[in-house]
C-alpha cells in the first residue's frame, strides 16, 4: 500500500491512481491515468524464479485488456542486493506488449 500512497502523492489532482485488489492470490494491480495517458503496474513479492514468467503474462494481460501496448511489473524482493536486483529487473515484449521489471529490495 506504500507504492499505492506514493503514486497517489505523485499523480496528485493530474490523474488518478486506481487499484484493482486481489481475490486471495497476494497481488494488487493499479491502473494509473492522468493527462491523456494510461499505465499499469502490476505489484508481485518474489517468491521463486519460476514464478517471474507469469508474473510478466499477467502484466501483459492487464495491460492488452487496459488498451496498453506496455506494462510494469513492481517486484518486491527480500535482499538488498543489487546484483540480484539487476539480475530480476529488465524488459521483454510478452504477447506484443512491452513488459518492464523493476525488483525492488527490502531487507
């Protein structure tokens, strides 16, 4: 709800910050719209590599049914290593839509 509250503060009276709140799985979605444009980010906690594949599908689907040709994945990791932190962060076109992951560490 941190990342919730700070785009809110940083949107301001320019846009609005929507959530969509999850149904039991651990994961919240905001959709983020002000002057014309669109974005979403899709909020996950790192539990496994394996799980970063459709964590990517899934930012891609959100943002496809948002009109969106690109997405955010907000990764919150429990290390504050940056070379872990680099290593989970990039970009991939998933499904024809630009996919950018930002791992994020809290320790």
């Amino acid at each position: 709800f941190h990342l919730y509250a700070w785009l809110t503060e940083a949107v301001g009276e320019r846009g609005a910050v929507m959530p969509e709140f999850p149904t039991g799985n651990g994961k919240v979605d905001l959709l983020v719209r002000g002057e014309g444009k669109a974005g979403v980010i899709e909020v996950k906690s790192f539990r496994a590599m394996h799980e970063l594949p459709k964590a990517r599908k899934q930012a891609a689907r959100y943002a496809r049914g948002q009109g969106l040709g690109a997405a955010a994945v907000a990764l919150f990791v429990p290390t504050e290593d940056e070379a872990v932190l680099a290593a989970l962060s990039g970009q991939e076109v998933v499904d024809g839509v630009t996919v950018t992951v930002v791992a994020i560490g809290w320790g």
